[in-house]
C-alpha cells in the first residue's frame, strides 16, 4: 500500500509518519517539500502530486490553523482548509484512493451543554470554523472514499502546547488566570494518529468500498474539563513530581471567556460524542487524562 500524508510537519502530522510507517511506503510531505508540492496554497500543485505518487491512501493533516489570524486572511485560510482540499479529492476519486482528513468542533456554533455528534446541525462562527465545514463538504462530494474526523483541544508532546505554557506561567508567577466556561477533552496527536491507521487498516482489509465505513466520524479523548480544570491538572501533576511552580493548583483563578478578547469567537461547547467512531471501529477512546499525565511525563522527563 502507498500512502501520501500532507502536512508531515504538524503536530499530528509528526505522529502520523510514526503510525502510518508500518502499513506501507510512506511519502510524507510539508509546505517546504522540493521535489514535490505539498504546499496548500497551490491546490493545482497539490493535486499534481496525487497523479504523481498515485497513492492508495492519502492523509491530510495540513490546514491554516491560526485561528484569529484567518479573519483577516479568510481568502487564504479558504484556499488552505476547503479548496486544496476538494482538489486532491477530486483526484483522489479518480484514482480510488482513500482519503482521511481531520476537521473541528469550530464546524459548530458551541452553545449548549450536550456533546455534539455527527448529525447535529453545524453553524461556524468564524472564518476558520467556515472553512474547515467547506473543505468536510467539498471532500464528501468529490471523494466517495473518505474518513473525516473531527476532533478539539489537540496537543502533543512536540512543540508548544497549553500545558507547557501553563507550567512557563506557573513557573513565573504566584497566581494564574484561566477560562473556565469553555468546556472539551483534550486529545493527543498520538490518539489521532493511531486511530487513524488503525481505521485504515481495517478500511483496507475490508475491500475496495470499506464496507460502508466511508463517512464522518468524532474523534476526542473521553471525559471532559475546562480550561480552568486542565490548567489545574497539568500544575498538581507538576508538582506531585517534584517541579518548583510559584503557583499551584489552588491559585488558578477561574474567569469567563469574556476576559479574555479574541478576534475569533471561541466554542463554549466543545463536548463530542464519539460512540459512532467507537461502535464502527471497535475502539475505546482513553480518558483526556491518561493522555495528559503520558505527555506530561515525557515532557518532564526532558527537562531534568
């Protein structure tokens, strides 16, 4: 089996060229890819390189993830989350290839308390939650092969993320700030990436059509917090291994929303339901904190 996986330098993209290793040649590209486009603000460059590698699986972990900053690029944004999108699976049709390709919960407006699923109705409020429904839309109509999961709150032990930021703060400071009416799971690239072949593999040895597993699929860690509880996790652990925090978990002052000013609105329900992904593919989502305290240790482990 080929693959070819966009968006090798991400967050999950790092992950993916971990799991999608062993299930056959690999062709991993980014935006700064040479002999290959895997630029998406070039869809006909893009989709030159699927007639090129004739891939039978193609993952798409690229996008314009800036979510504030696609209000004032919402053109580019587009280009990047919807239009490069359709034109690789418009060739990916051709080739009958598989297509997986990750989207969000922005899809939603995040009122309510009740955890979306895949039928509830979408209605993005920003430029990057639009952008993201178009390119869900423009796969599903050109591409009859296609996994899309949708997921929220993605980390990952490489790079920057909430929880090391937090830790820098607690580190600096005798008490922190942290919203506490935005409500979701945190998921780690890991979790997706592995999903993710794992669902692949069974697409495959199922046949040309999958047997029916093509579609839409919610893809979070189980259980649920708020920023304000995940920020207080991430200090306690911290400290119950030792680290020197100025402030601790007691002194992570909940504030709403509106405390903080952003160009994009954020979600305040970001809860997913997940039991479709987990029925069809046999699977059992862990816990946000199991993920968590495994990035955590890494993390931890790196910096003594």
């Amino acid at each position: 089996m080929k693959i070819l996986l966009f968006g090798k330098g991400g967050q999950v993209g790092w992950e993916l060229q971990r799991s999608l290793a062993p299930l056959g040649e690999l062709v991993a590209l980014d935006s700064h890819s040479t002999e290959l486009c895997g630029d998406f603000s070039n869809p006909d460059g893009v989709a030159a390189t699927v007639r090129q590698v004739a891939p039978d699986v193609i993952v798409n972990a690229a996008a314009h993830t800036a979510v504030d900053k696609a209000e004032s690029e919402p053109e580019f944004a587009r280009t990047l989350n919807a239009l490069a999108v359709g034109a690789i699976a418009q060739e990916a049709e051709k080739l009958g290839a598989w297509m997986a390709h990750y989207s969000t919960d922005y899809v939603f407006d995040g009122s309510g308390t009740i955890p979306w699923t895949e039928q509830s109705p979408t209605g993005p409020l920003s430029v990057y939650g639009k952008t993201k429904l178009e390119g869900e839309q423009l796969l599903q109509q050109r591409c009859s092969r296609h996994l899309i999961f949708r997921t929220s709150w993605v980390y990952a032990a490489r790079g920057g993320n909430f929880a090391k930021t937090m830790l820098r703060l607690a580190a600096e400071r005798d008490a922190l700030t942290v919203i506490d009416d935005q409500m979701g799971a945190p998921t780690g690239a890991e979790l997706l990436a592995d999903v993710t072949a794992l669902a692949l593999r069974q697409v495959r040895a199922r046949g040309a059509d999958g047997q029916g597993l093509s579609g839409l699929y919610h893809l979070a860690a189980a259980g649920e917090t708020s920023w304000h509880g995940y920020a207080r996790f991430v200090i306690d652990f911290a400290q119950s291994k030792g680290v020197a925090l100025k402030a601790t978990g007691d002194a992570v002052r909940p504030v709403p929303s509106s405390a903080f000013k952003t160009v994009a609105p954020r979600p305040g329900n970001s809860r997913m339901d997940t039991r479709k992904l987990q029925a069809a593919f046999g699977v059992r989502l862990p816990h946000w904190q199991a993920g968590v305290t495994r990035m955590l240790t890494e993390t931890l482990e790196r910096n003594t």
